[in-house]
C-alpha cells in the first residue's frame, strides 16, 4: 500500500518507539507465537519468562490472563469473521508491587494472524470510571477509541526496514484509528494520518507546510492553553480538550496530546482524539447517576432512584428506614422535589431530644395562653407546611402521647393547636424516617403498632455505605469540590492509595462521615493531591478485611458453570448473560478454577 505521503523509515521508528506495545504473529503450533518487535523492558518486568526479538513464546501459558482469551482468539483467526478482537483490561504487578494495565487485541493484518500486547497509559485509572459508565451507556466505542490512541501514541521500534513493514503497520494505524500529526521545531506540520484528516474534516492537499496551529479555527483561549502545554516538561503535559470548528463547519471537542519526538526534542508529535461524545456523555451519566442531591452509580442506588420516581408520583405516606448518616433527609427532599408538592415548603423536625409539649408545641401549634410563656398563637409545622411535605425525622423517637395525635392527624387530615378547641384541616404530605427497628419498639411498647401501619403504606431503604462501595469515588469527588470551595485550596484529586483506603474503610458513620472525612484531608493536604497521609486516623490505622483468602462460595461458581453451559461453552455470550465484561468473566473463570 502506497500513500501519497509517505512516512520515512525513521519517522515510523519514532513513532513506534513511542508506544508501550508487543507485537506477536502466530505460528502453525497451537499457542505459539513469534515475537516481531524488541521485546519491551516492561513486558520482560512482568513476564521474566518472555525471551529477546524473534523468540518463540506460548503467551497462554507465561502470562495467566490469556489463557481463556486465547481460546475465543483461535476461534476469531479460524472464522475471520472479525476485523479484531480485544480482551479488555486487566492488571498485573511487578517485585516492586508496581501495577501495570495490559490490554490485549488479536488481528488479521494483511492475512497474517497477529496478537498484540499494549500496557495501557498512567492516565487509565482515572479515566477508567468515565469510560465504563460509557459502557453502560452503550458508548463502548469511545472506550476503545481512546485506548487505541492511547497504545498508540507509545507503540515499540521495529518493522521499519521493509515496504512490507510499512504497509502491516500502515494498516494497524488504520485498523486502531490513530489520529497523528507530526511538525517540524516551527510548528509544521511534516505528516498528518488518514484519521487526523477525518477528525478534522481536511482534504487531501494543502495541508504538509501549514502550521498546525491554523488547520482548524482555535478560540484564543484554546490556543494559549496549547501553547503553555508546550512550554511544560513533556513529563507533566496532559491532554488539553479544545473546542473546533472544523473546515466543514462542524463544532467538535477535541483532545490534544503534545508529545516531543524522540529524535528532536523541538519536534512534535500530536495526538488526537474525538470527545464530543464524552462531553455529552457527562450529562447523561450526571442525570444517570444523580437524583437531586444523592449520588451514587451502584445497583442499591440505582434500585432506590427508581423507587423514589414511583413514590413522587403519588401522595402517600412513606417510611424511610437507614443508618444514620446514610442521607435518609436527602432521601425526603428528593421525594418532595420530585413530586406536584415540589413549589410548596418542605420542613424537617427532629422528633429526638424534646418533650412532649415542646414537640406537640411545635407539630401542631398552640394557643396565647395555652401554657406558661405562650404569649401569642403559634404555627405548628403541620399548618407551616401547608400544600407542601412534612419529614418526621427519628420518628422512633417520638412520646407515646405525640404518637397518638400524628395519628390522628394521618387519619383525620387535620390537627388541633394546644389550648384550642376547634380544629384544623391540613393539607400536607408527611414522610417519617428513623434508624431504629420499629418493630422492635412496637415489640416493647414504645411505638404504637397502629401508627407504624399508618406511616409504613410505602417504604424507602437507605443502604449504607458499605453496601455501595463502588460509590465512595464519585461522593469523594463530589465533596472535594465542595471542601475546595468552601476553604478556598486547591486539592484536585486522591491519590490511588488514598482512595483505596477510603475504600476499603468501613464507614460506620455512612456519607456523613466520609464528607468529615474529605474535610479533613482537605485541611490537612501539603499538596494539590490527598495522600493516605491526610486521611484521619481512624482511617489509616484501620485494616481492610482480607477477602483474599476467603474461600469462594460454591453458589457463584454454579452459576458461571450453569451460564457456560447454557451458552455451549461460549465465554462471551456467559459473560453478556451474567451481565459482565469479557476480562470481568475471565477474571472470575481463573478465581473459580474453571478451565
């Protein structure tokens, strides 16, 4: 294959030099591979075992993650069907405990079966949560999209000596997408791929010579913020995402990786990536993940959104049970916010720590002169709340002789102040939550057993936080911004040991207690990251339980088993019925010794 531009053998070596990646063709023997590039010093890190270029290897058996992949991998190179098939992510260490993130594709480039290797860039981890909820959303080709550019734009050093060589790798830029520019030290551009052309909305001529600052309409703060990402060290560079216009008129988002070549440092190589639809998919996973002012992306959550929605739409009574500090008023308010009552008041009253008549003075209201000190008449909260919700909170807590007046309250849809004669009506919702056992308290004759009936027509379950780990991340980032704001430091982000303490902990105090701790560590950060050193005490001292060693239940393997069976050994359809990802399913077949 021959372009119109095309890209000496140098530039190519380059470019490939600056990619994390191994290339193997497979052999006539079954698992057998031949290595075509230098083997990486990463992968000879992980893998000991893998030998120097031109070596034959068994990657099944040297590197434990392929073994089930490798399987659907012969299957794919036998039918070609496909024009690749990926592995999806997974991790592995070194003696150093450091962690890579590997991902495997199998190709057919030009009738020959390839399997590459690419570790994935340090940016993975923290972009890994946005594109998984792009998954969700079924946007898993952005994911692939930008981890093909990201493998790309670190890719090893060889088939650069042969037309032959060029045209392979010619074509596995076509197959992964790659949109590249290449300038001179002035900024010219002396290369731009096929992709880059695309993304851009270029034509073919006019394009070699021009400075790549002026192939698209720049604002003029995109343009400084490229120009003072060039002036950083090419070790603390980050892609800068730029609105454009592109030569056919169209407003794209674009993210730039500026890159030095290896050869002349005043040389640039740039890497670009299409995240319009990111941008869109941020909305989406904030109106996805968020109800309100609850967050959470995790299946309790997600379970409670949904019985929330149910509940705004009618005007019952409803019990909201939870741990204290999981956010049951949250929970109130978002019912309340959601429902036709949304532009009438919402008032909260905590039923603990009163007494009888101060919490019937202020339920129900009282009458000048219905006690020592009423001095005027008073509005209680039921009358206060008119057209709008009322939130009984730590209704457990409530006097016995208060119970038997909500009641009537409930029942009768009036009240009567303290000292008056004549009653009420009211026209309010009431919502009651408590982190007590009512039962239990009916049990002991303290909570009457008709009003827990009355209040109990539907129910809302709070889980704790334990229970949604999954969600700590998004709520760390949420009250960071917060706690930024509020102290006026900038502290950007959590470091990976941090945040896998933050995970780990148990959180007996629920949210409550994680936006405490945030504040914390906000206070206390030297940096603009937190480190596990910021965390409070009670965290860094604490040991995670070890689910390492448990055994695995026999249910879960009798699962994978039955979904394997019910697909005729197919891992991919197991894992689509399981509802899981491929690296996800083979994680779990290596964990439960399923071969």
């Amino acid at each position: 294959m021959r372009r119109q531009h095309a890209i000496d053998d140098s530039v190519l070596a380059n470019l490939m030099t600056a990619m994390d990646l191994v290339v193997m063709e497979r052999q006539r023997n079954a698992g057998s591979f031949r290595i075509l590039n230098e083997t990486p010093r990463w992968l000879q890190q992980l893998y000991p075992d893998v030998g120097s270029r031109l070596d034959t290897v068994q990657p099944g058996k040297i590197v434990p993650f392929l073994e089930n992949f490798l399987i659907d991998a012969e299957c794919f190179w036998d039918q070609r069907t496909e024009t690749r098939l990926k592995s999806g992510a997974w991790s592995e260490g070194t003696r150093s405990d450091a962690e890579s993130h590997l991902e495997a594709t199998a190709m057919i480039v030009n009738g020959r079966n390839l399997l590459v290797i690419e570790r994935l860039g340090a940016e993975f981890q923290s972009q890994h949560t946005v594109l998984q909820r792009a998954r969700e959303h079924d946007l898993k080709f952005t994911k692939t999209v930008k981890k093909n550019e990201r493998a790309l734009a670190n890719v090893g050093t060889q088939l650069q000596k042969s037309q032959a060589a060029r045209d392979d790798l010619a074509s596995m830029i076509d197959h992964l997408g790659l949109a590249a520019i290449i300038t001179d030290m002035n900024g010219t551009i002396t290369f731009i791929s096929e992709p880059a052309r695309t993304l851009l909305g270029l034509g073919r001529d006019g394009i070699i010579g021009t400075h790549w600052m002026n192939v698209s309409a720049l604002e003029h703060r995109a343009q400084e913020a490229l120009q003072a990402m060039i002036r950083q060290p090419q070790h603390r560079r980050t892609s800068v995402e730029v609105n454009v216009l592109t030569s056919d008129g169209k407003r794209s988002w674009i993210a730039i990786e500026i890159r030095d070549d290896p050869r002349e440092t005043q040389r640039r190589m740039l890497v670009l990536r299409d995240v319009t639809e990111i941008h869109a998919l941020r909305q989406m996973l904030n109106e996805k993940f968020t109800f309100h002012d609850l967050i959470g992306k995790s299946q309790p959550m997600q379970t409670v959104y949904q019985r929330l929605k149910d509940l705004a739409m009618v005007d019952t009574t409803v019990l909201i049970e939870g741990e204290t500090g999981t956010g049951k008023e949250l929970v109130a308010k978002a019912i309340h916010f959601s429902s036709k009552r949304k532009d009438h008041p919402f008032l909260a009253v905590n039923c603990a720590g009163l007494t009888d008549a101060l919490l019937g003075s202020h339920l129900f209201g009282h009458r000048r002169g219905a006690f020592t000190g009423a001095i005027a008449n008073h509005q209680g909260f039921f009358e206060a709340a008119s057209g709008g919700t009322l939130l009984l909170d730590e209704i457990g807590d409530m006097p016995m002789t208060v119970q038997t007046s909500v009641l009537r309250v409930l029942q009768e849809k009036e009240i009567l102040r303290l000292g008056d004669s004549k009653p009420r009506k009211v026209d309010v919702r009431v919502l009651a939550a408590t982190h007590q056992n009512l039962n239990e308290l009916v049990a002991s004759e303290k909570f009457r057993a008709d009003l827990l009936y009355r209040i109990r027509v539907a129910r809302v379950h709070v889980p704790a936080l334990r229970e949604r780990r999954e969600d700590i991340p998004p709520l760390v980032s949420s009250f960071l911004s917060q706690c930024c704001a509020a102290t006026g430091k900038t502290v950007e982000n959590v470091d990976p040991q941090a945040m896998r303490k933050l995970v780990a902990y148990p959180w007996p105090g629920n949210v409550r207690e994680l936006r405490s701790a945030i504040e914390y560590s906000v206070i206390h950060a030297k940096t603009s990251g937190i480190c596990d050193a910021d965390l409070p005490p009670e965290i860094i001292e604490s040991n995670p339980p070890d689910t390492t060693s448990s055994d695995t239940p026999l249910d879960e393997k009798r699962i994978v088993i039955a979904a394997l069976e019910q697909t005729g050994g197919n891992r991919a359809a197991a894992a689509r019925s399981l509802g899981i990802g491929r690296a996800t399913f083979y994680r779990r077949l290596s964990a439960l010794g399923i071969s």
